[in-house]
C-alpha cells in the first residue's frame, strides 16, 4: 500500500484485523496522526522538526 504513494512520507499507519478464516484485513490507513505523542519524549520534538526538514 504504501509503495503505492509517490511521495516520501514522514509518517504512516496501516492497521490490520485477523478475519474468522485468519487473513488479515486492512481497516485502517493513517498518513497524518493529529497527536504523535512528542510530550512522552524530552527529544521527539525536536526530532520531528529535523525529519521535517529534511523531508522539505
């Protein structure tokens, strides 16, 4: 799926469910996370600006 995307992507979710028969099944596909949990780490802020700097 996310092969399929041209563009260099700074994030990105794919959540996936077992069926009855134990196939996966997509059920979700996130290119943006509204909360990215930077508060939980003293350095992810500033990690993030430098990925998104480097992706700009």
């Amino acid at each position: 799926m996310l092969a399929a995307v041209p563009q260099p992507l700074l994030y990105a979710r794919i959540d996936l469910v077992r069926l009855p028969g134990g196939e996966p099944a997509v059920i979700e596909v996130e290119l943006t996370e509204p909360y990215l949990y930077l508060r939980c780490e003293p350095q992810a802020p500033a990690s993030f600006a430098q990925a998104l700097r480097e992706l700009l």
